[in-house]
C-alpha cells in the first residue's frame, strides 16, 4: 500500500516524505516535473493539466491514501474534484487534506476545502481535514527578504496573535493520520505552542538574531499588493488573503482557534525561538 504526496516537493510535502522514509513506509511524490530530490521517487503530475491526473496510478497501482495540497486558483475545487473521483474509482479510500484554519468558516460556506470536504462525505471517503493556523516557515519565505534587507516583518494583522506552527509539527499531523490503522475522519486544528503578535515575533528576531527587527504594519493597498506579486494569484485572491484572513487574524480569530477544545486541535512542539535558532542563516545579513 502506497501513500501519494501531493505538493511532494513543497514545504510540508517532503517533510512528510521523510517521515514516511523513516518509517520505511511506501509512498510516492507528485509534482510539476515529475522530479523530488533524491533518494524519493517522483512522478508527472499538475492540477492544471487532467492528463497526468493518470500518472500516479499509473507508476504505483497500490495507492491506497493521498496527501492532497490543492492549486491556488479561483476554480480549485473544480480541478481536484475530478483528480479525487479518479483516485476513489482506483481504490484509494483515505484523503488527508491540508487546508487552514479559517478555510471552512470563509467566503459564505464556498471556500473550495469546504466544497472539497463535502464531496469526500458524499462519495464515503475516508478524510482528515488539517486545518493549520499561519505556517511558521512564512518567516523564511514570505518574510526572508524583508528581515535580511530591511530589518522588518509586516502585516494587516495589528495586535493579533497568532499560534504559528512549524511545517514540521504539519509533517507530522499528517503522517499520523495517513498511517492511522483506523480512519480519522477528523478536521483538527493544527497550532504551534505559543500566542504571538508579528511585534511580539520581531523581538524574539531581534534577540536572537542581534539586531532590531521590527514590524511594519501595512496599508491594505501594499498587503494587496505583495500577495499578488509574491503569490502570482489573482487580484482577488489576494484582496481575499488580506480581507479575510489578516483583518480577521486582527479581530482575534486565531486566538480563538488557538483556545479551541484540546479534543480539536493538535499543538506543534516547534516554537519560533528554537525555529530562528535552526534557520539563522536565513535571516543574516
């Protein structure tokens, strides 16, 4: 039995490969390029193109769960829901799909998890919904510019706090329940261990990395703008990244999440100290 990696070569995705690795458990990488880095094995696959839908079956017929990471595009439901029917027809059962922690709550209920969460009920799927709050590892993608150049974090986010949670502790959710004898069948909520504001993050950088870093706090125009241009989304995916989520993050959501039944949540062991700490060359100068 096989587990498939979607997004095998993102941030989570070969987290999780390694992780299965060491568990010496089967599973296989798709991507873009049908290339993962060695030793994992990788085969063709893009949301965008239906024809490498085939692909994976195709190079490993004893699938039987997928870790599943949709496109970041306006009809994103409508691109994975054919990739799941194909895959249930092959016989793959589980779904473990990485969605957020508002994901299910946004745009009126048609937020494409919610709709793709919806399909997996109504064809009998087996499902995991994880549900992360803000990935730690922005810091070292979104944000590795801005601290290494120009000294500062930014965000619409004002005063909130958020539990950021390391890609890692995400890894490790979804390992948990793709090996799981039984079906989770759960939607939990991934967090990290500790509550803090981007002003409180830029001083934990500033003490560890020796110099000040501070939080920029941006107009809606420029928060717009760098989704866009960072993202290479749509304009209004971006207005909705920062509409929704940072203003909501401002208005304390995350909070929320974050004091959410312990039966609902799994809490990440990484805190953004120790994840400085592991990563500081990405930050100096």
């Amino acid at each position: 039995m096989t587990i498939l990696i979607t997004g095998g070569t993102g941030k989570s995705g070969l987290k999780l490969a390694k992780l299965l690795q060491d568990a010496n458990y089967p599973f296989l990488i798709a991507s873009r390029a049908g290339a993962a880095p060695a030793p994992f094995k990788a085969v063709r696959f893009d949301w965008l193109d239906a024809t490498t839908f085939e692909n994976p079956f195709t190079a490993d017929p004893s699938i039987d769960r997928i870790y599943l990471i949709g496109p970041t595009v306006d009809d994103m439901f409508d691109r994975v829901k054919p990739f799941i029917d194909l895959a249930f027809s092959k016989g793959v059962r589980r779904f473990v799909l990485l969605s957020g922690a508002l994901a299910l709550t946004l745009a009126g209920g048609n937020h494409p998890h919610k709709l793709i969460y919806q399909h997996l009920l109504s064809i009998g799927a087996e499902y995991s919904i994880l549900r992360p709050t803000w990935f730690m590892d922005n810091f070292s993608t979104v944000f590795s510019h801005s601290i290494k150049n120009e000294d500062h974090v930014f965000s619409l986010a004002e005063d909130g706090r958020i539990p950021f949670v390391a890609t890692q502790d995400i890894a490790q959710a979804a390992f948990d329940v793709l090996v799981a004898e039984n079906a989770p069948n759960n939607m939990p909520y991934l967090v990290g261990p500790e509550l803090l504001s981007y002003d409180e993050a830029a001083e934990v950088f500033t003490e560890v990395l020796g110099r000040k870093i501070i939080h920029k706090r941006n107009t809606r125009e420029e928060q717009i703008q760098f989704y866009q241009q960072r993202l290479g989304g749509t304009k209004a995916y971006a207005e909705m990244l920062s509409d929704l989520e940072d203003k909501l993050v401002a208005q304390g959501s995350e909070v929320v999440v974050f004091n959410t039944d312990p039966s609902e949540k799994v809490v990440g062991q990484v805190k953004l100290r120790d994840y400085i700490i592991a990563n500081k060359e990405t930050f100096n100068h």
